[in-house]
C-alpha cells in the first residue's frame, strides 16, 4: 500500500475506482480497513480513497498522541487531498475522523463538494468545555437525558481507559472506549475477528480522545453551505444521536439517516445499508 508524505506526517492510503474523488476519514480505535466494505461499493462510481490517520496503523509514527488533534489531522486530510490532486472531494467521516471532516469543510469549504458525517464526535456543541461543571449542569437542565448518557460515557470510557493506557494496558483501554461508545458491555470480545484485530492494533489512538477539541457551535453549522448528510446508528449512545440531530437541524438543507440495527459503527453493522444511504446522497450531489 503507498503512503504520502504530508507536512512531515507520514500516511498510508489505498484507492480504488475512478470518477469523482470521495476520501474516507476513519475514527477511533480504527484504520483504513474500517472502510473495506465500503471500497468496492463506493469505487463502482467513485474515486474512493480510504487513509490511516497519523497515528493509526499501519503508520509507524512515535510520539504520545498530544499532537493528534482535531486541527492536525484536517491538516493532513487537506494535504492529502492536495497531494492526490483532488481539487475538491466528497468527503465521509466516523466519530472522531467526522469531527475532522466536519472541521475541514468549515474551514476550507472549497475542498469538499459533500460532507457525510457518521456519528460525528462533535462534542463541544454539547459542552464547549468538558472540565467546566457549571456548563454540564446546564445541560444536565436542559436535557437530563443526554447529560447522563455523557456523563455514563465519562465514567465507563474516557476515566478508565486513560488509566489503562498510563499503565500500558492497551487491551484494556480499547475494551473501555468501546464499551462506553456503544454504551454496552462486552463489545470488543463480541466482534468479528478481522474487526477485533484491527482494533486492537489501533488501541492506542483512545489517547487522542486526551486532546483539546476545538470549540464547534450550531452558529458554526449554521455558516456551512456544504451539501451535508448526518448518520447514526439507530441505537447508539444518546449522546451521539443528539449530536447528530443538532447538526441535521442547524446545517443549512441537511439530510440525516439512521441505520436500523446499527450503533456506533453503522458501516461495519450494517455495510449494505449503509452503503445504499451514502451512494443514494452523493448521486444526489454528483
């Protein structure tokens, strides 16, 4: 597989098809493989490029994830498409890889002609600072419910998966995330053995969920004139689907889908209907 040299960042790619650009951002804990049921759909009409995000297998890049942000990785989703020539791509990103997506189209609108966003980790439209109670009590006012879903994934994820991964225990920390992600127990041990393994080659870029995320408001959304289509799973974390809702009611003209059957990771679920949601939008905007 190549790989492209981007501001000092090395990143590994595969392509396949050809038409119109559409580069795939993953999220965490996965890789470029996240998107193999998707490579083929999406390459009968389209250039479809799927990429490991900096630190995320199989780049060999050392260093304690600090520098893995939100801003960073747009950055390297911008040159990128740049050094593929893309002019201007349609672009699909999960969770975290859904906040870069999202961030670079607000940003550089020019580069992308359509943005999917699947389960989008955009967390400050909830709280713009996580370490501020007075803000999580107001949500906690605003909506209970949704306060709580955030304040379980807390408690069962980023808490205890921090602390496995200071102490070196990656399995751990990847059995937490995905736990509290999917607001489940026992999701890791659950999965198909090719999805298990990439996984755990990724566990270690749970430490990216550390960094600071960039402050992202409905007023933001509301400036975009990116053609734009929001997914979640139909029964994934509340805390995800109310993103998902405020992005599909405050970016002008938004779609949204939810996939039946489906929690956080929609296109790994539930590829083919996944993958007829996604085709069906971007026809639409081809």
């Amino acid at each position: 597989m190549p790989s492209l040299d981007v501001n000092g960042v090395s990143l590994f790619y595969a392509e396949k098809g050809a038409g119109d650009p559409l580069v795939l951002v993953h999220g965490i804990p996965t890789d470029y493989r996240a998107w193999d049921s998707q490579l083929d759909s999406f390459s009968e009409h389209y250039r479809a490029i799927t990429y490991s995000r900096r630190y995320a297998y199989p780049n060999a890049r050392k260093g304690d994830l600090l520098d893995s942000t939100v801003e960073n990785n747009a950055t390297d989703l911008m040159g990128l498409i740049e050094r593929l020539r893309l002019t201007s791509a349609h672009v699909v990103g999960h969770s975290y890889g859904g906040f870069i997506a999202l961030y670079l189209a607000a940003h550089h609108p020019d580069m992308v002609r359509s943005l999917v966003l699947v389960e989008p980790a955009v967390s400050t439209l909830l709280v713009k600072n996580p370490k501020n109670i007075l803000e999580f009590l107001l949500l906690l006012l605003r909506s209970p419910s949704v306060a709580l879903s955030a304040a379980r994934y807390v408690r069962k994820g980023n808490n205890p998966s921090f602390k496995a991964l200071e102490r070196g225990d990656l399995l751990t920390a990847v059995k937490h995330n995905l736990d509290a992600i999917e607001d489940k127990n026992g999701v890791l041990d659950s999965l198909p053995a090719k999805t298990r393994a990439m996984m755990i080659d990724n566990a270690r870029t749970v430490g990216e969920l550390r960094t600071r995320f960039p402050v992202f408001t409905r007023e933001d959304a509301r400036r975009m004139r990116t053609p734009s289509l929001l997914i979640n799973g139909e029964s994934s974390a509340l805390l995800l689907r109310r993103i998902g809702e405020i992005l599909a009611g405050s970016i002008p003209n938004a779609e949204s889908a939810k996939i039946a059957g489906a929690g956080h990771f929609p296109h790994l679920d539930k590829a083919e209907a996944f993958n007829a949601s996604v085709l069906g939008f971007l026809q639409r905007h081809s």
